[in-house]
C-alpha cells in the first residue's frame, strides 16, 4: 500500500461537495481546497500587516490545500449531518482520523511525519498552530460562502437560505481578518466579470 498517498491525492477532483443541494456548477474538494489555501493565505496576510502578527501564511495555505484530505476516502458528509448531534459529529471525527491515518500509511515511513504535522491537528495546545487552524476554519467557511453566492447568482434560489446561514455563521468568528475580507474582498464576488475588470 505504500506510495500510492499521492495518487489518492488526485482523486481529490472526483469529490463532490454539496451533496444534498442542486447546484447549477459542481464544486468538487479539489477546487475547495485550492480556494481555502488562497483565502486563508489571505487571513495570514492581513493578520500581519493590519493587526500586527507574525504567522507564516504559506504554512497557513499549505493546510488549506490538505484540510479535506480525507474526505477522498470518506466522501463529504454534508454539514447539517455532521453536525446534527454531537455523537454524529465526534464519531465522524473518528471517521475522519482514520482516513487519514490511512491516507499517511501509504507514504514512506520516512515521510509520514512531515505530513501528519500539515494533515492532522498535532501539537495543537500551540497558540501559532491554533491559529493557523482558525484562518483555515474561516477560509473554509467563507470558501463555502462564496460558492452560495456563485449559486445564488445564477438564480438558484436552492442556496438563498445557505448564504445567509452561512453568512451568520462566519460573522460568528469575530475575527478582525476575516471582518476585514469580508469587507474588502467579498463584494468582489457579487459582480460580473466586466465590472471586477472596469
């Protein structure tokens, strides 16, 4: 079983997300991640220039990048099922950890560790880590933000009460980068590609 970690990788791009929505685009785990590493680059960044920090935003999208990682052995489970009670939701974390336990089996035993330290949650009593890990959370919910905007935007009206849940559920952060990403960036999403080029 050993070197195929990042062959399972690739399957990222076959893993839809949304499962119990219509969507007029799929959006697979792939694009997610991509667009949650740039986005919480971006957290990183503004933490640091606007609010006097000092975290390193690559190591920052380098989480974003593998934060679903092991949803390519579990599928996504959508958020109202996993949260749906908290022994839904700390069984599916066991789930979780053991997708990737057996994500990091298949790398050489030399290399596991290196990628347990992006893949899984160690040493998270850190302060730094525990705050990289939040701009990742944030990214990861503003990621899910925009795509009810981009769903909303071709009028399917599926995601109407998705955007504005969502959209509390992200203001509930209270994170001054995140407010500020909001503020600054999100409007960007609402326009037409002629007007984000004027």
């Amino acid at each position: 079983m050993a070197n195929q970690f990042f062959s399972m990788l690739s399957r990222m791009k076959l893993i839809n997300r949304w499962g119990l929505m219509r969507n007029t685009r799929n959006e697979n785990i792939a694009e997610h991640s991509l667009e949650t590493a740039i986005i919480a680059h971006a957290l990183a960044v503004i933490h640091n220039k606007y609010f006097g920090g000092s975290i390193n935003p690559e190591r920052v999208a380098l989480l974003g990048i593998y934060h679903d990682a092991s949803e390519i052995i579990t599928g996504d489970m959508p958020t109202p099922v996993k949260y749906y009670n908290p022994e839904l939701r700390d069984a599916y974390k066991n789930v979780e950890i053991t997708a990737k336990t057996k994500l990091l089996s298949m790398l050489p035993e030399e290399l596991r560790g290196e990628y347990n330290t992006i893949m899984s949650r160690v040493d998270f009593d850190s302060e730094e880590i525990k705050l990289q890990w939040s701009f990742v959370k944030a990214a990861d919910k503003i990621s899910a933000l925009i795509k009810c905007i981009e769903e909303r935007k071709t009028g399917n009206s599926d995601f109407i009460s998705a955007e504005k849940a969502t959209l509390k559920t992200v203001k509930k952060l209270r994170m001054p980068e995140v407010e500020y990403f909001l503020e600054h960036f999100l409007p960007g999403y609402n326009l037409t590609l002629d007007e984000q080029t004027e």
